[in-house]
C-alpha cells in the first residue's frame, strides 16, 4: 500500500500481511522483513493516478523486489483509485481479492 488510509481499510477488510511504502519507498527494515523468504508473492496497490506517478512508483519498487527475489504482482484498481477510495466506494473483500488475481505479473 501507499499510504496509511490505504493500510487501514485493508486491515478493517481482512487483509492482514499488509505493509505501508509510506509513499513509494520501503524502509529497511521493511524491504529486509518482505524478502527473507525469495519467491515471496508481493502485491503493490498503489493509487491510479492520472499523472501515472503512482503507476511508476510501482513499477520502480516492483523491479527492487524482483531484484532481492521476490515474485511481484501490481493490482489495478479503477482509475484515480487507491484502496482506501476503492472500498469507500463500495469495495468488498471479495472484490480486491479479485483485483489480487487479475494482478499484473511482473
């Protein structure tokens, strides 16, 4: 996830191995924390921007992952959606669980 909100409603939905990027970085200990088991599936839900900023950042921490062995899928949500506007609009667990599975491979 990118931001806190995002990190929340997740939770509140179930999903509890989320992680913050805080924005688009990891902190050490977090980076150290996803990839000590290599072939790790890691899923990055980050805000659909129409600046596609947040689509970059993804992209860009999706190869550090890949780098350090780690298998990454980028979730694409509805444009100008992040997961905290995903479920306030009326996103269910069983929705973003698809979103999980359509993700795009990297």
């Amino acid at each position: 996830m990118e931001g806190l909100f995002d990190l929340a409603v997740l939770w509140q939905a179930g999903f509890r191995n989320t992680t913050c990027a805080l924005g688009t970085h990891l902190t050490p200990t977090q980076f150290r924390q996803l990839s000590d088991r290599p072939g790790r599936w890691v899923y990055l839900a980050f805000d659909q921007d129409p600046n596609q900023a947040g689509q970059q950042a993804s992209q860009t921490l999706a190869r550090r992952l890949q780098g350090a062995g780690l298998a990454v899928g980028i979730v694409q949500l509805p444009a100008g959606q992040d997961p905290n506007r995903y479920f306030l609009a009326g996103g269910r667990a069983a929705d973003f669980t698809l979103c999980l599975q359509g993700a795009q491979r990297i």
